[in-house]
C-alpha cells in the first residue's frame, strides 16, 4: 500500500475555490458502476427488511442536527497554525468521501428509478444524507477562509468503475468504518473535552448513525442475493467498445456461475477487508498521524480499535472476516507503514524519476509481500466468530 502520489489531471486553482489536494492512490475516490445490472437486481428474497430500512430512512431522524450553533463563531482563529492545516487537510478529506458516496447514491436513484423504485428511494435519502454532511464539512471549511468547489470537483473527479457486487462490499465496508471511526473520536473527546479542537466534533455522534443505518443498508442488499449479471445479453463491453455476439451470454453465464460459489465470496470478503483496513492503516499511521495527535488520540491504537470494530461487525453480513487477532496482523501492518517512510524519504531525496523508482524496488516488493501474506493468513469463518449476532 503505498503512499506514491499520482498527479492530479485536475489540479487547478478554482475560483477562489480550495484546489483539491495533491491526489494520492490513499486520497478518497470517486465511484461508478453498472446502472443497467444495478436496475435488474431481483431483491424479493429480503424485501422486508429493505422496505423496513427505507421507512427508518424517511423518518429523517438528523433532519435538524445539521444546524451550527454560535460554538462556531471565532473557533477557527483558536487554532494555532500547525493544528489547523492539519484540521483542514482532514475536513478537506472528508468532505471529499462524503461527497463521493452523495454522486455515486444520486446517481443510482436517478438511474434506477423506473424499474427498482425501492433501492431507488433508499438510495436517494442517503445521498441526501451524505449531502447533509458534505454540506457541514464545507461550511466548517469556510470558518477558514476555504471551500471545496464541489460543482468543479463533480465535473473533473476520474471515476473508478466497480461492478455492482463490489460496490457493495466496498460501501458496505467505508459506512461501517465511517461509523466506528466517528463514533470512536466522539467518545473519545467527551471523556477529553480539552482535545476538542473544533465544535463540529459535537455533531459526530447522531452523524455516526446515518453511516450506520447506510451501512445497514448494504447489509440487507447483500442478504438479499441480488442477481446482478445481465441474462441473456449478447453484449460485452472492452475498453469502452462494446461488441455484440450471441456466444457472449455464455460468458455472462459463466461469470454469474463463478461469482455465485462461496468461495469467491470468501476471497471478496477477504480481498475488501484487508484492502480497506490496510489504506487506513497507511495513511492514519502515515501522513495524518499528527492530526490524531492533536486530537490527543494514539493513531496506532485508535486504527486498531476502528479495524477491530468494523472486522467484527462484518462478520454479521462477510462469510469470513480477518483474523486481526493474531499476532502477525498488526505486526505485517506496521512493517508496512514502515516501508512507507522509507519510501517517502526515497521520494524527498535528490536524484532523478528513475534512480528513485529503481531506489523504491525493493521496498514495493517488500509491501507487496506483507500484503501477499496477510491476504494469506487464515479468516476467521463469521459463523464461529459472531455466533450470538447470527
Ligand atoms: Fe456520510
Ligand atoms: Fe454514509
């Protein structure tokens, strides 16, 4: 996992706007998928629950959280100067994933209104959640004199294409996390008032549920088995063409064949687990340590508590969940953030693009191998783990 930035194609000054920060592999990212397969998904094996979510959804329980108090007035000047490019880099991160989940839910209502108006509407009210709390981030942004250009960010973001299935598991995955990291930094602030750098922290516990009613959410979608590859389509579409062939839907067979057996959903489970785990690793321990500790939070304790909540609660919808428990897990993740600063001062050296990245080999391998091991190591099967919840 490593830290290496990519250039931004869409680094520019905006309007007096705030330019987004230099992207990086670790920088939120901007998500589409199959609207076609999205719309045909059959959920009537968990309607009920999903039909029983949307209606907690309209009850809009944070309709008048989101509203500042005069707690705000003069907070941003308090800040001393180290602290609070630290404090917008963080409000600048997130209100980059919140508005990320607020286009990609937006756009799945929009799309999949006709034919699934249910996954239509839940989808809609967690954008406009997500929307709610963008919205805040950005506001706090300009007690600082900044604000994300959200209208030049929607235009120019590149999007990751994900197929369906893995949109699921990896929102499933970034709501739960979303919560039990929220909710960790709330608790923990109401024990140590004096970390409390910045009013908005008030508003993270009821913010932590609506990430935990969309995690729940993507729970129930999940349960519901969604049949999300096209029968019977001729088409298949390559870099961006599309070709049409009627032995083509023997491949669309085929691939709705593999994607069914349990295994693959263990090696998904295991796949979105470590990957979401080891980026956060990375970078809290990495580039946004000193942000934890100018809340008075030990990154490295605080990530192991998050990663620990968010492996156990998957354990309720993932086949299998990772063994953070034995001891190597923790120890592989550390190495890696190791490796990553011996990679951040390859980078900071002189020299040219390619002594550096020949100078960089090894220690990508190195990461490259923690995490070939880590992927390795053997899940805990979620029956066994969390056999009260089930
Ligand atoms: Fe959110
Ligand atoms: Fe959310």
């Amino acid at each position: 996992m490593s830290q290496s930035t990519i250039e931004s194609k869409n680094k520019k000054e905006i309007n007096n706007g705030k330019a987004p920060a230099k992207e990086t592999i670790l920088s939120p990212r901007f998500y589409t998928t199959d609207f076609e397969a999205m719309e045909n998904m059959d959920l009537s094996i968990n309607e009920e629950e999903l039909e029983a979510i949307c209606e907690e959804f309209r009850k809009d329980y944070n309709r008048h959280h989101f509203v500042r108090n005069s707690e705000f007035e003069g907070a941003a000047e308090k800040l001393d100067p180290e602290t609070r490019e630290l404090f917008v880099d963080f409000l600048e991160g997130s209100c980059t994933s919140e508005f990320s989940g607020f286009l990609l839910y937006k756009e799945l209502s929009k799309r999949i209104k006709a034919k699934n108006p249910l996954l239509a509407e839940c989808f809609a009210h967690m954008a406009r959640d997500e929307a709610r709390h963008a919205g805040f981030l950005n506001k706090s942004m300009s007690d600082f004199g900044l604000q994300l250009d959200l209208g030049f960010l929607t235009a120019n973001k590149d999007y990751t294409y994900f197929p369906p299935r893995s949109i699921f598991y990896a929102t499933y995955l970034s709501e739960k996390i979303g919560y039990w990291r929220y909710i960790a930094i709330y608790r923990h602030l109401e024990k140590n008032p004096d970390s409390k750098i910045f009013p908005l922290f008030n508003y993270f516990e009821n913010w932590c549920q609506d990430e935990n009613r969309h995690g729940d959410f993507f729970d129930a979608l999940m349960k519901a088995q969604p049949r999300t590859v096209k029968t019977l389509s001729q088409k298949i579409t390559i870099g961006g063409s599309t070709f049409t062939h009627p032995l083509f839907d023997y491949f669309h067979r085929f691939r709705y064949f593999l994607n069914n057996l349990p295994l693959t959903s263990k090696l998904w489970s295991r796949f979105f687990l470590l990957a979401v785990f080891a980026t956060m690793y990375a970078r809290d321990l990495g580039i946004k340590k000193d942000f934890y500790s100018s809340l008075g939070l030990d990154a490295r304790d605080y990530d192991q508590y998050v990663i620990n909540k968010t492996n156990e609660t998957s354990a309720r919808v993932f086949p299998v969940v990772l063994n953070v428990y034995d001891k190597s897990f923790y120890g592989r993740l550390d190495k890696i953030v190791e490796n990553n600063k011996v990679l951040s001062e390859i980078e900071n050296s002189n020299g040219n693009k390619l002594s550096k990245t020949l100078k960089k080999l090894p220690t990508y391998l190195a990461n490259g191998y923690e995490l070939l091991r880590l992927y390795l190591l053997k899940p805990l099967e979620s029956s066994d783990f969390q056999p009260t919840i089930r």
